[in-house]
C-alpha cells in the first residue's frame, strides 16, 4: 500500500454510530454464545448507547441479565438475582414500547424476568399475548407448540412455590402454637411429656418440609432446564438453516449478490423491515459423532442411580431429542410422565403436563424426520437475533 493510500484511509471518517452499533452487537452474541455473559452485556450496554432506540438490543439485553440472574441465584446472592430480574423485565417492557412488531420475543423475554422474580402470573399472561402475537407463516405452528410448552413449564414452576409456601406455613403456624404454650409454662421447671413430644414432632415436620422444598426445587428447574436446552439447539440450527439459505441464494444469483449483501449491511436489522427468507433451505447438519456421543453420555448421566426419578428421565430425553433420537426421547418421557402422576400432588401434576406437551412436540419433530425450526424465531435462551 502506498503512502497516499495509507494517508487517505487514516483520514476516512469513522463508521456511522449504526454501523458500530451492529458491529457490537455481533460481538455481544459471539461471546453470549461462548458463555460469557458478562462481556456479552457489557457488549451490549455499548452498543446501546449507540442505538438506544433498537428493540433488538433491548430484548438480546434482557436475556443475558436473565442468565445473570439465575447465576446469581444459584451461588446463594438473592439481592444480585433479583436486582438482574428485575432490570430485564424493565429493558423487556421498554423493547415492547419501542416496537410492537417486535412483540413475540420481548413478550419472551419479560415473561423470563418475572419467572425469574416469581411473579408466574404476569409471566403466563406474557406467554398468552406471546400466542396471539405469532406471526403467520410455516413456523406459526412450531412457535405456538414451544410457547405452550413454556406456559406449561411455568405453570409447573408456579404448583412447586405454592406448595412450598402452604407447607412452610403450616409448619410455622405449629411451631407458633408450640411457642405459645411455651412461654405458658415458663414458671415450671420440667414441659410437660406432651409439649416435649409436640416439640419433636414440629422439629420432624420442618425437616421433611425442608426436604420436600428441596427436592420439588430441584424438579421444577430440571424442566427449565430441559426447556432451554431444547430451545438454544433449535434456535442455533434455525440460525444455521438461514445461513446456508442465504449462501445458496447468492450462489444461484450472482447477479444479485451485490444486492443480498446491501440488504445484510450493517444497520439493516435496526433501521430497515427484515427480509424475507428463502422459500426452501437445506435440512441442518447433523451432530458430528463425538458431539452425540456427548450428548448421549450426559443424559445417561442424568438418570445416575436412580432410574425411576422422573427429572432425571426429562433430562435423559432432553439429551436424546438433541441428537434427533425421537424414540428414545418418547421412552423416557412417557416413563417420567407415569411416575410423576403415580405420585400425586399438585406440582406433580403440573410436571405431567409440561411432559405432556414436550412428548407431543418430540412427536412432531419425528413425524416430520427434521429438526423443530420454530423455536429459534422467538426462543429466549440464546439471545441471539
């Protein structure tokens, strides 16, 4: 490169701001795809402040605070999950104002965050406007087949804290009794071999109410889990399907690559209405066999010891349907299905549900021999457009 040229390149002004405001985007999805969500909402926060108005940036920041929050929660930090929750459903709710054609993920997004902060009732309304809002088109039906599976994982979230909240004031309401009558007899030196009986008995039921919290907390986040797991594959192979329709559309019209790769410019996806894909793509490559057998060998894992724990099974499916293994993925549905209803109770039902669902969409998916596209387009957990 000559001097001149050198000297004419460093005097090009900068991009415009919506330029670098996708370029930080991508940025952010990279390194929200890696794991790193605290650089992806770093990223992302930047990006904003070049883009304020984009909708997309909001909704992409939602899900990584989202992330954040139930991080935070898992290591013990209630405050740090909480205040994440809550700064999600607010960029949700703004992302929605900003544009009410973007409504089917902020929907998602917000309906996440209020999970998160365990307000299941404005969540599942989030969910029902999420379904009137599905756009028409070929993957209508696999986005509302994915919302209802997310409304029944909700529902299954919302049965666990019920019942852990009656349990738990039960318990408190004995040991109040119990309290009372403690202080009754204080002038005595010796309670009475009732009150003392009364006293192990209260100590027993906080521990198996303690127990029974735990283990229902553990179950309702196994769906969750398995939820999210089968949403970021799907919406990772959808991201793939368009990727490979967009090149075969360039490869058949080279004349008119000048003009794809103006409409893929950056800044397109917040200024400009989206494109609409080709009518056909190829099917997604399948998992390379180690990726399988990965897979495979996590699910196996799940189960462990004990096969008949019904979230262990979900988990196992979850494995399963990721590598396209319908049936397996149905066996042990339907198994962990018959256990959770033999053992009754409310959350016990809820989960039966959620399975209910999540056995017809595996139906689907291995009546139509392809992998479920539906979920990317409006799916929560990988944030990315």
């Amino acid at each position: 490169m000559s001097a001149s040229t050198t000297a004419a390149a460093a005097a090009a002004p900068p991009p415009p701001p919506d330029v670098r405001a996708l370029a930080l985007k991508m940025e952010a999805n990279a390194a929200y795809a890696a794991g790193d969500v605290a650089r992806a909402l770093d990223t992302y926060n930047k990006a904003l402040a070049l883009a304020p108005d984009s909708a997309v940036l909001r909704t992409n920041k939602a899900a990584a605070l989202v992330r954040l929050s139930r991080a935070a929660e898992e290591a013990g930090d209630a405050a740090g999950a909480k205040a994440r929750a809550l700064t999600a459903e607010e960029e949700a709710t703004l992302a929605l104002a900003l544009d009410p054609g973007h409504a089917l993920k902020a929907l998602r997004r917000r309906a996440a965050a209020r999970v998160a902060l365990r307000d299941h009732r404005l969540a599942l309304e989030d969910l029902h406007a999420a379904l009137e809002a599905v756009p028409p088109g070929d993957d209508a039906a696999a986005t509302r087949a994915s919302l209802a599976a997310e409304i029944e994982a909700v529902k299954a979230g919302a049965n666990h804290f019920t019942y852990r909240d009656a349990l738990t004031g039960a318990v408190l309401a004995e040991i109040t009794e119990l309290e009372t009558d403690r202080l009754a007899l204080g002038a005595r030196e010796e309670l009475s071999v009732h009150t003392k009986t009364a006293y192990r008995r209260a100590a027993e039921l906080t521990a198996a109410a303690t127990a029974a919290a735990k283990a229902l907390r553990a179950q309702a986040l196994t769906v969750y889990s398995a939820w999210a797991e089968e949403a970021a594959k799907a919406e990772a192979a959808a991201a793939a399907k368009k990727a490979r329709a967009e090149a075969a559309a360039a490869k058949a019209s080279p004349a008119s690559a000048a003009t794809a790769d103006d409409a893929r410019h950056p800044g397109d996806e917040l200024h400009a209405a989206p494109t609409k894909a080709p009518a056909a793509a190829p099917p997604p490559a399948p998992l390379a066999a180690d990726a399988r057998a990965a897979a495979v060998s996590a699910g196996m894992a799940a189960v462990g010891a004990d096969p008949a724990d019904p979230a262990a099974l979900t988990a196992r499916a979850a494995a399963f349907r990721a590598v396209a293994e319908h049936d397996a993925a149905l066996a042990d549905l339907e198994t962990a299905r018959s256990l959770a209803r033999s053992t009754g109770g409310g959350t016990e039902a809820g989960l039966a549900a959620a399975m209910d669902a999540a056995i017809r969409e595996v139906r689907a998916a291995r009546d139509k021999a392809a992998p479920m596209e539906g979920v990317a387009e409006g799916e929560e957990e990988d944030g990315r457009e």
